[in-house]
C-alpha cells in the first residue's frame, strides 16, 4: 500500500518537530541529564546545569511537545524521563532520511 502525500507531509512535520526540539544545545544537555537517571524533577535538571529554573522549564516543554520526553505529576514535583523510543525513532527517520538522498557510493571490487 501506497503512503498518500498526507500521510508523508504529517511524517514529514513531525520529524521536523523533534529536531527543532534537538537544534538547542541547552535540549541535548536536558536529555543527556535525563539518560543519566530513570526520570528527573525540573530542579534536579536546573542543578546539573548553568541555566534559570524557567529556562530549563521552557527547554523541558518543548521536549515534552515534540514527544523526546514524557511529563509525569508527581505530587509537588513533576518529573521527567527521556521516551527512549521516541528517540530511537528519531534516530531510524534520519538514518533513512541520509540513506535517500545520499546512497553510499558503489565499491568498486
């Protein structure tokens, strides 16, 4: 079955979405942090690096917005954990992206 034109420009969109969420040196240090641990509060985010609490609470909405990072409530705190397989499918769109406009060159035996 065929992709219909929709169905790649939604594509399409929504990997542009999470890169534009990764285009920020700030979000990569965010998600590094959040590897690093099974799931974090803001705080514990703001500790680790040189930025304000609202900073690092606006970088952690877009993340969330762009589906990299899910968002729990968790009593007082709200806590954050990287969506690994977000992530990986971020990885496997842009490999495939790579992959068709750049085919590996021939090797010549």
């Amino acid at each position: 079955m065929t992709e219909s034109p929709e169905s790649r420009c939604a594509d399409s969109r929504a990997i542009a979405l999470r890169l534009a969420a990764l285009s920020h040196p700030a979000r990569i240090e965010i998600l590094k942090r959040l590897s690093a641990s099974s799931c974090c509060s803001c705080r514990e985010v703001v500790d680790h690096l040189d930025l304000a609490q609202s900073t690092v609470s606006q970088h952690l909405k877009i993340l969330v917005e762009a589906g990299l990072v899910r968002f729990e409530a968790d009593r007082q705190r709200s806590r954050y954990a990287v969506d690994h397989n977000a992530l990986a499918g971020v990885s496997a769109l842009l490999t495939e992206l790579v992959n068709s406009c750049c085919p590996a060159p021939k090797r010549q035996d």
